[in-house]
C-alpha cells in the first residue's frame, strides 16, 4: 500500500490532473468536483498533512500558497470576488490528507457555507 497522497500521485503522473500553475513550491489543479464555475487548489508540493499541522518552517509555503491563490483569482478575472478556503480535519470537510487551499469563484458565494 502507497503512503503516498493523492496530490503526490498527480504530481508524478501516476494520475492526471488538470494543472494551471506549477513552480518550484506549489502546484494549482482545477477540482474534479466543483464547487462553483472556478474551483481550484493549490497544492504544496511538500506534503504537509494539514494546516493544524504546520510548523514555523512552513511560514513561508503558506504565505506562498496565498499569493499563488490570489494571482490565479487575478488570472480566471475574479474581479467581483473570490472565496479561499483551507479544509482542516474530517469536521472540517478536509477529504485528502495533504493541505491544500481551495480557491472558489465566478459566481456569487453565499455565507455561511454550510
């Protein structure tokens, strides 16, 4: 059994995925099952669990992330707003276990999300 995460398997191919972005710290994949008309994630390459389980080295990457998630939103021309949202736990609605930021957009998103 593979203990690697989903996110880890597209980002060597073994599944494919719809990428927008890459560098050297991060990946950015279009959702299998969006949310809404954009619904992307973007996707450290270093595979942190989940947020509650960042560390002080890892200050760097989430800010990253952010960054990464506001100039896609500047990209897909999300001007009239955008939703950023970092799943953490089962409760959470976390579903793989590698953290990752969902960014939503393109319509209007109510609140409180459910």
């Amino acid at each position: 059994m593979s203990d690697q995460t989903l996110f880890q398997k597209i980002m060597e191919g073994k599944i494919p995925g719809d990428f927008v972005h890459q560098d050297d710290q991060c990946i950015v994949l279009r959702d299998i099952d969006p949310q809404a008309p954009v619904h992307l994630l973007v996707i450290p390459r270093d595979p942190v669990p989940r947020l509650a389980e960042a560390e002080d080295e890892h200050e760097s990457l989430l800010g990253h992330l952010l960054l990464v998630a506001a100039e896609m939103a500047r990209k897909l021309d999300l001007e009239d707003g955008f939703r950023v949202v970092i799943n953490n736990g089962r409760d959470g609605g976390e579903s793989v276990p590698h953290l990752h930021v969902h960014v939503l957009g393109g319509r209007s998103l109510d609140w409180p999300p459910g």
